[in-house]
C-alpha cells in the first residue's frame, strides 16, 4: 500500500517559496494551506496543485502566535480515522527532507514510531531561488538549528493531543508517543534567501506582529533593527556548509531507492572527510575502544588509574580537558577534532557514523537536540550563563534561548577552532576555574564558541 501523509501550513505571502514547498512535498497525499488573507499571488498558486487545498482564516492583519499554533495543534485531527499514516505540521518555509523520504517514512512506520523530530538546518544563500527544480539543488548550505528540530509528523491515530508551543518548536504530545530524534530526516529553513529577502520580509512582517507576541516575545525574528538581521545573516553564511549530498539534491522528489552503491556521498563510502584528532576526557571509563579509533588519539586521565594516559587534576570534567587540550596544541591541531566523553554510548551511540558525513566547520555527534533558558532550565536550574557569556564572549549578540546537544560530544574542524585566537581559550580556561558550574555552563556554549564567527 502506498504510504498515506498530509501536509498542513500556515500561509501569509508565500508566493516565493510555494512552488518550490509543493514541489518538495509531491510525495503526499494532501496539502491543507490555511491562507491568513495573502496579498500576494500564494491563493493563485494554490490553487494550481491538484493535491493542495486553500482554506481562509483572518488574524485581521496581525501575526498572532495563538492563532497559528490553534491551527498546528487542531487542523490535523480530521485526518483521523481515514487511514492516513502521519501528518507534516509545517511552516511555508520549512521542507522535510531525506535521500528517499518515502522509504524513510515507511521504516519508521513499520518499527511503530508516531512521532518524528527530524534535524533541523537553516539554509542560506544570496539569492532567492529562480529554477524550476527542487529547492535543496539550488539552495543546499546551511547549518544546523537545534531550535527548528521540530517534532512536526505524527501519526494521526496514535496521538491525542500534539499541544505545540508557540512556533511549533517544541510539544508536550498524548497518546501512544513512540518518538525517534531523527539524523535521516532533515527539516531544512530556507528563511535566509539573500539579505535583500531577509529584510524585505521582516520589513512587512514587523509591523503586523501583534501586542501579545511582542509581550511573550513570540515572533522576535521579526523584530531587531536591519542591522541585527544583517549580522545575522552574515553570521549564517560564515558557518554554513553543504548538507545536501552533490548528487542527490533532487532525491526526495524522486522518491529514489537509498541503496548504498547508488550513493556518491562519504556515509555510504565509508571514508572520513580529512584526518581525525580524538580528544578524549576520560574519567576511570573503559577506553579500550579507542585503541580502535582511525586517526590520532588523546586519552586524557583524571581517574585514580592513569593506564598510561596524560593525566590532568580532576577538576572541571571534560569541559576543562577539552580547553586544556586546545590551549596547548593550538597551532597544531589538524583535520577533525573530535571532543568525547571516556564513554559515548549514552549520548553518542553512532559516533563514527556520524563522523563520515562530517562536512561542516562544527557539529554535535549527540542524538538529541535540546534549547534551555539562559539559567540552564528546565534542565538545570540556576546556572550563571549570561556572566561567563559576557566575560567570554561580550561582543556577540545574545540568542533568547540557548541551542545544543546534551554530552558534551562534538567535532570542530581545526581551522574552525583557529578562527578565534589563542587567547580566547586560553582566556576561557581562565574563567573555567573561577565559574564552578562552568562545565554545565560550557555544554551549552559549544555551538556558541566555535559555530559563530570570530568575534
């Protein structure tokens, strides 16, 4: 039997995107688009898909957060009970994406998951797209978001109540939750389409955004001056890198089988993108498993049973270790620096996997993508993270919440490392012993050091 998935958007004036959002999600079924009054052609385009469906709803003239996330949390549930296999809860400008996303979608089912967080990436380019073929040829760098790995497909029978945050990056769902953080499936944002773009559509967005949002700070994409979205931008497009394989961008339309020999990619080839380094923070673990590692290992000991390793004081768990190690190996550190655990199994069970696709300046090796608060909750509770960041690192903008990957288990090419000078680290490994929770406080600034552009 054919696999059976509806599509469910928001719209407001998502004339540039939306033939490119159907073609991307030819491979469905149905597509609901609820059209908030559009004032440009996105109703025509509509309209021109035998799939697609338009229906109105009027916020009269405001982005109100409450009304789309009404819409995202209760719009799916008439296909219950029809015999549909999941539902996508997308915005315009979010594409789902997988080498053969069918196939994809049909294992999860068979292996009973209702509910996918795939991985989620801002895309970036100069230019909006101008081709008449799948977005992701024409627009594929990008770098991963943990903030829009949204949980958005769901099996419509299992779940009870989806009940999404605002902006639908989060949920607490009901029913029978069988959920899988997927590496496979991406949810590619393809918001950042030229700088001239991004400040048009903020430019006509602002002034919509309604008083609640504003309030709850709902929406604030939309509300910094032009020169915080162009530094944003530009921020963007110094850290992407390539996610979408060179000869496979076209793949989720063809719906193309995912066997090995067909792709030309380094995952399936089994070779690694450059040298590797492995930086490894150990604690009285069994690192046997690293005498296996392929490239150059550093065991660093802070147990009572030094085996032979490079023994550090036990202070500071891996964070201090993974500074250490930077500050005195800085101007040689080559290829893949890979920073783990004495144990990976718990937050890295796919850890060279992982590493074969490793094309980007930084990246996480965890399997689940988390956001916190500036005091570390809902996690941990109290953590002093805005002082170390305004010691550490003054001049870069805040986000108003924090992206990563629990674990502390990461790559950073070394080029990337050395976009900051010594001294940064050096500085950092300074702070670390003044900051007691400073571990806690680095694990969630990773993404922040070495994925943002030297400051």
């Amino acid at each position: 039997m054919p696999l059976r998935v509806a599509v469910i958007m928001p719209c407001w004036n998502e004339a540039v995107l939306l033939p490119y959002f159907f073609r991307n999600y030819a491979w469905a079924e149905r597509i609901l688009v609820f059209d908030n009054r559009s004032t440009d052609d996105s109703r025509a385009i509509v309209k021109r898909y035998p799939k697609a469906e338009v229906r109105d709803f009027d916020t009269k003239g405001v982005h109100d957060d409450i009304f789309l996330t009404e819409i995202k949390n209760t719009a799916w549930k008439e296909f219950r009970g029809k015999g549909y296999d999941y539902v996508c809860v997308v915005d315009g400008d979010e594409f789902l994406w997988a080498p053969d996303i069918v196939g994809l979608l049909r294992r999860y089912k068979m292996a009973g998951i209702t509910l996918i967080q795939p991985t989620g990436y801002d895309m970036v380019s100069q230019e909006v797209p101008t081709s008449d073929g799948p977005i992701e040829s024409e627009i594929f760098m990008g770098v991963e978001s943990p903030r829009y790995s949204k949980p958005c497909i769901f099996a419509p029978d299992a779940i009870e109540e989806i009940a999404y945050s605002h902006g639908a990056h989060s949920a607490q769902p009901t029913g029978t939750v069988n959920k899988i953080a997927s590496r496979d499936l991406l949810l590619l944002h393809y918001r950042f389409l030229g700088l001239e773009y991004v400040l048009k559509r903020n430019g006509d967005t602002a002034p919509r955004v309604s008083a609640r949002n504003r309030e709850n700070n709902w929406g604030f994409q939309f509300r910094p001056p032009d020169d915080e979205h162009v530094k944003e931008y530009e921020a963007l497009r110094v850290r992407a890198a390539r996610i979408i394989p060179p000869q496979r961008a076209a793949s989720s339309m063809e719906a193309i089988s995912a066997d090995a020999a067909a792709l030309d990619w380094n995952v399936q080839t089994q070779k690694f993108p450059g040298p590797l380094e492995f930086v490894i923070a150990r604690f009285e673990e069994d690192t046997s498993w690293t005498e296996e590692l392929p490239g150059r290992v550093v065991v660093y000991d802070k147990g009572s049973k030094s085996g032979g390793y490079a023994r550090l004081p036990n202070v500071g768990r891996e964070s201090h270790t993974y500074l250490t190690h930077i500050a005195r190996h800085y101007r040689s550190l080559q290829g893949i620096v890979v920073f783990c655990q004495g144990d990976t199994r718990d937050h890295a069970p796919n850890l060279l996997a992982r590493l074969y696709s490793a094309s980007k300046p930084f990246d996480y090796l965890g399997e689940q993508p988390l956001s916190c608060a500036w005091d570390g909750s809902p996690h941990d509770h109290g953590l002093p993270i805005h002082q170390f960041w305004d010691e550490l690192m003054p001049d870069l903008p805040k986000p108003p919440e924090l992206n990563f990957v629990p674990g502390a288990i990461f790559y950073a090419r070394a080029e990337t490392v050395r976009r900051r000078p010594i001294e940064f680290y050096e500085k950092a490994l300074a702070l670390h012993g003044s900051f007691e929770l400073a571990p806690w406080i680095l694990e969630r600034l990773w993404f922040y050091i070495f994925g943002s552009p030297q400051v």
